[in-house]
C-alpha cells in the first residue's frame, strides 16, 4: 500500500508550515524561515560532508517540504571541487564575482588553495609542499563567513597567515589564522643555508665573512668579522631588534597571540635564526 501523502493531506501539512519547522528531504534536513505563499517559502539548511559543511539558503514549494522531495534545480549542493582539485563554491550568500569583479574573499580563497594545491606553485616556492587547508575551508561559503568578520581581511596590504598564532603550523584554519601586514608575515620567513653552508646573514667575504640583513627590502650591511660565528651573532642581534621594533609598530593590528610571539622571538637564542 502506498504510503504517499494525497493531495488533500498535502493541503492541510501545507496550511500548517510555520517558520522554525523543520523537514526531513531527499536533499538533508531543511529549517523554514520565511512563509509568505505556499510557493514561496525560504529555508535554512547545513549539509555536512567528509569535506566540510554547507550552509545555505533556499526557496521551496509547501509541495516539495510536504513530500519531502525537493527539486535540486531549487537547492544546488555544490560540493563538487573546481579549485585546485580540492575547492568548493558551496551554496549560500558568498558570491565570486560582483558587478564582474572578483570578491576579496573569493581571490582570498583562490590564493590560499593556490599555495597549497598548485605543482606549480610548489615548484616556485617549496616551502608550501607540505601546507594544507582544513576540511571546513575547503568549502568557499564557509571560508568566506570566516574572512568577513575577520579583523584587517580587506585592509590593504594585510595578508592572510597561518604559522604566527601556532608557530609552526602547516594548516590553514580559523584557529591558527589572521591577516598581518606584509612586512610581519615576511619577517620570519625561512631561509635555508646558501650554497657555501654558511647560516642565514652571512657572506663569506674573502678569508673572511661578512654581516647583513634585509629590513624592510633594504640590505643593510652590519659589518665584516674573523669568524662565522661572530658574523651570525652580529646578524642574530640586529634580527632580534628588528622583530621587536615590527611587533611594537604594529601591536595595534596584530592579533595578540601573533605580537605575544614575536615578542618571544626577539629574546630567542642564536640557533633560533639558524
């Protein structure tokens, strides 16, 4: 026996449809919003996936909510992953373009996914092989609520970084990231020793070696020294000084786990800026 609602029973569920209801539908379960008609009714969902989660909005029919089958034409799940083989648009009020402008959270996103998930980009710049984007911000809808309460998102020349609330880091997340100025998400960029072995500021420089370190994009030399070990200590001091000056210039915009750690950076022993 056929256990479909008839069309009276459709009518009678339909006159009960209040805002707050929820429906169990071939598309997940949906939460009613708004009813002004029975063919226009706005709902809320949240499809959870091994991905991440969606959350959206929609517009039904008291007939789909009644029968539980809503058209998919009226709520897309978009989940399927068009950026870098790993990114969603999602469903929801996100957009990627306005007026035909791409949106700030949108290249965000695309930049973010770019750096972990593009062979080209690991080819450029290696030190991003290994970094990753947390399931959640996998999909757009959800990374861009994040980047549009997030303090300094649409500042100019703030950047989007990942390891200065948890040193170390190689996931992006809502928990280990904020939006820095240029200058601090540059300044303890690693370095890798040079072709001769020797540590990060120094040159050899005929039998001896020579100090420098770049503030602001500018080299500035610190002076010529008999040993290796003298060189970097002269380097290691003037990075200590200069990490300092950048977390007191720019406490005001930074979130305060990020100056607290560049405040432990500027008392950190030599080997720290191996």
């Amino acid at each position: 026996m056929s256990t479909a609602m008839s069309y009276k029973d459709r009518v009678l569920a339909s006159r009960a449809i209040a805002v707050g209801t929820e429906y169990a539908t071939n598309r997940g379960t949906v939460q009613v919003t708004e009813y002004k008609t029975p063919r226009d009714i706005s709902i809320s969902y949240t499809m959870v996936s091994t991905t991440g989660s969606t959350t959206g909005t929609a517009k039904v029919t008291a007939k789909e909510l009644t029968s539980g089958k809503i058209d998919p034409k009226n709520m897309p799940l978009d989940t399927t992953p068009t950026v870098q083989g790993k990114g969603y648009l999602g469903s929801g009020k996100h957009k990627v373009k306005i007026a035909g402008n791409m949106t700030k959270p949108y290249r965000a996103w695309g930049n973010m996914l770019e750096r972990c998930y593009s062979e080209l980009m690991h080819k450029q710049c290696p030190t991003y092989s290994d970094a990753t984007v947390c399931p959640d911000w996998l999909n757009y809808q959800t990374f861009a609520e994040w980047f549009i309460n997030a303090p300094n998102s649409t500042e100019k020349g703030f950047q989007l970084d990942k390891d200065l609330i948890i040193p170390g880091n190689r996931e992006y997340s809502p928990q280990a990231c904020s939006f820095v100025p240029q200058v601090i998400n540059g300044l303890l960029s690693g370095h890798p020793r040079n072709l001769t072995g020797l540590p990060t500021g120094v040159q050899a420089a005929g039998d001896s070696y020579r100090s420098q370190i770049s503030i602001n994009g500018t080299l500035k030399r610190l002076g010529t020294f008999s040993t290796v070990s003298e060189a970097h200590g002269v380097y290691c001091t003037a990075k200590r000084l200069h990490v300092q000056n950048c977390a007191e210039d720019y406490e005001h915009v930074l979130d305060p786990r990020v100056y607290s750690y560049l405040c432990a950076v500027a008392q950190a022993p030599d080997s720290f800026f191996e």
